[in-house]
C-alpha cells in the first residue's frame, strides 16, 4: 500500500521541485535583470503569432510564396498542437502556483513580480511563444538557407551562412524563453519542452509537399478537423469534470490586476484565430482574384513584389488596430475567426489583385499617350 501511495506522490514531488527551481530562475532573473525588460517584452512580443500573422508571413509570402505558405502551415498547426497539449498536461503557471503550493512550508516564500503579459489564461505547457518562435523560425532558417547557398559549393562560405543563422536562431530562442521565465508566464521546463516541439513541428512541415498543392477542399476539411477534434477534446474534458476553464479562473484570482487578464488569450481564442488563418489561406489561394494576378507579367518582379510587401504590412497594421468586443464571448471568438481569416486574403488575395489592376491602368493609359503621341506626329 505504502509503494503504490509512493508511485502516485513522486511525480506530484518532482513536479513541485521542478516548480521550486523554475520560481528560484525567475526571482533571479528578475533580481538581477530587471533593467532588461524592455528587451524580454521585445522578444516575447516577437514570439507572439500575431507577429508570424502580421509580418513574417506577408513579408515571406511575397517574396517567396512557397515560403509563406509553409511558415503559417507551421504556425497554425503548432498552435493547435500546443493547445491540445496544455489541455492534456494541465501545465501551472508561475504566478499563480507560487500562490497556491505548500512546497514552501514553513520557509519564506520567495516573491516574484507580474508584468502586463505575465497573466496569460491558458495552462502553462508547453510554452506556446517558445514552440510558436521555434518553429516559425526553424522552418524560415531552413528555408534561407538553400536560397542563400544556391549553386554556391564553397565550404567557407556555406560554414559562415550556417553558422551565422543558426546562431540568430538560438539566440532568438534564448531570448524568448528567459523573457518567459521572466515575466513568470512559464517555468523553464515548459519553454524547453516548447522549442522541442516547435522544431519537431517544423521539420514534419519541411518534408510536407502536399501543402503547396492543396486544394480548397482539403483547407476546409483541415479546418473543420482542427475545430471538431479540440471541441470535441473540450467535451470530453469537461465530462470528465475536468474543468477546461480551471487556468482562466487561476488567472483571474491571482493577476494583481484583473485588467492584464485578456480574453484573447484563451485557449479558444487561439483556436479560432488559427483556424481563421489557415480558412483564409485556402480561400484566398484559390480565389478568383489571385487567378488573374498570377497571369499578370509583374509577379516576378522584385519590385512588384516588395510594393505588395509593404502594402500589405500598412493595411495589416490598421487591421490589428481593431479589437473585437470582449462584452460577448461568442462574438468575440467570431469575430476573432474573421479578422484572422482576413489576413491571408489580404495579403494573397486583395493587394496583389489591386496592385495589379493599378498597374494595368497605368500601362494601358501609357499606351494610349503613346499611340496619341505617334499619331500626332
């Protein structure tokens, strides 16, 4: 009796010990770094998806279509898999375990501060920032790579590329994961974990062929799969009196201010703000617009190419400006879905069709002066 009481306690003990020494990171880093907050909100900011959504992946889809398309496959599907794991392994967090253990006893319970982003709703692993960051950049590192070093066998040179990008890449990982521990969001195991599976996330990705020929059919299908299995794990939880919403409540209680405790990041709202992106992509991949644009003779020009970049950065920047009404659950959620689904069609669809209409305008009118100018002569 005293054994199985035994094997049932240990994981539990090491859980808490691997709890104490994250809390002990934490207060260090908090002690002795704090003047460096500004750069940890950088880098957890930059390991945020709205930034893969907003910046990387119209900047990479310009440039490089291939590229984007991969980079939100990657993004929207590690996403996924990061939720259904927090839900699966009921992660803590630090702000609110430090609150609630009796790992301590009788010794003084360290103190450790919160931040405006420390008071994120969801369990705590997997990391998402670290698993979002780890794969979005492995898959857009291994994506540069053979672009830089195309055709070129020098070992020199193909040394200093790798090393240098792979030593960003760390770096930003570094980065991101002590700005997680920092602002108390996350023990280091569970930012460790993160980047494992982000990587492992990206590598199935880099071997995935299919996704550049999908067809519609197979984004809406993907979708409706991604929605169905997580409500249906939610379901399933939340009949096994496994409150879905245990994180949320923690939250809540804890945060010293109830105003850093967002709706957007729940679990559903990430959901929905995934599947959003990926419905938008295939929509707009096989819409009507983006036919005609790819029949245009600008698509590969570089300059045509860096004007839809940038155009579409300035609109995306307006469209993040908008903030659905949190007053309503489901509108929110909804409006969440619509507002990331606008995304890819705003940058596949909308500007390269605009841009291109514009630009045959400006010829045909060119033309006409042309002839005009000829005749008159």
């Amino acid at each position: 009796m005293h054994e199985n009481r035994w094997c049932v306690l240990r994981p539990q003990a090491v859980m808490e010990v691997l709890h104490g020494y994250g809390i002990s990171t934490t207060q260090y880093l908090q002690l002795h770094y704090g003047h460096a907050q500004g750069w940890f909100a950088l880098a957890s900011a930059v390991a945020d998806l709205r930034t893969t959504f907003l910046v990387f992946f119209p900047i990479c889809f310009h440039l490089r279509t291939a590229v984007g398309v991969k980079l939100l496959w990657v993004a929207v599907v590690g996403d996924w898999i990061n939720l259904v794991l927090k839900w699966v392994l009921f992660g803590e967090r630090p702000y609110w375990w430090i609150q609630e253990t009796l790992y301590y006893g009788n010794s003084t319970v360290p103190k450790i501060q919160q931040f405006p982003t420390t008071c994120e709703t969801g369990p705590g692993s997997p990391s998402g920032h670290a698993m979002g960051a780890a794969g979005v950049y492995y898959a857009m590192v291994t994506s540069l790579l053979p672009l830089l070093l195309k055709g070129d066998g020098d070992p020199v040179k193909k040394w200093c590329v790798h090393g240098c990008l792979w030593t960003l890449f760390w770096a930003v990982q570094v980065s991101v994961c002590l700005s997680r521990i920092f602002i108390a969001a996350h023990f280091p195991h569970q930012v460790i974990a993160g980047v494992a599976t982000g990587i492992a996330v990206a590598k199935v990705f880099n071997r995935a062929s299919w996704i550049y020929s999908a067809t519609l059919r197979s984004y809406v299908h993907t979708t409706f799969f991604l929605l169905s299995f997580a409500l249906g794990l939610y379901i399933l939880l939340d009949a096994a009196s496994a409150d879905p919403h245990w994180s949320l409540v923690k939250a809540q209680k804890w945060c010293v201010h109830p105003d850093w405790v967002h709706l957007d990041t729940t679990p559903f709202a990430g959901l929905l703000r995934n599947t959003g992106a990926l419905f938008g992509l295939g929509l707009s991949l096989h819409f009507p617009m983006l036919i005609e644009t790819e029949t245009g003779s600008y698509r590969d020009s570089a300059i045509y190419r860096l004007s839809c970049a940038l155009a579409t950065l300035l609109l995306l920047s307006l469209l993040d400006s908008f903030r659905p009404p949190v007053h309503t659950q489901a509108l929110f959620y909804f409006l969440s879905f619509c507002k990331s689904a606008t995304v890819p069609l705003t940058t596949v669809g909308f500007v390269p069709y605009c841009a291109t209409m514009a630009l045959n305008v400006y010829q045909r009118r060119s033309y006409i002066q042309r002839n005009t100018l000829c005749l008159a002569s």
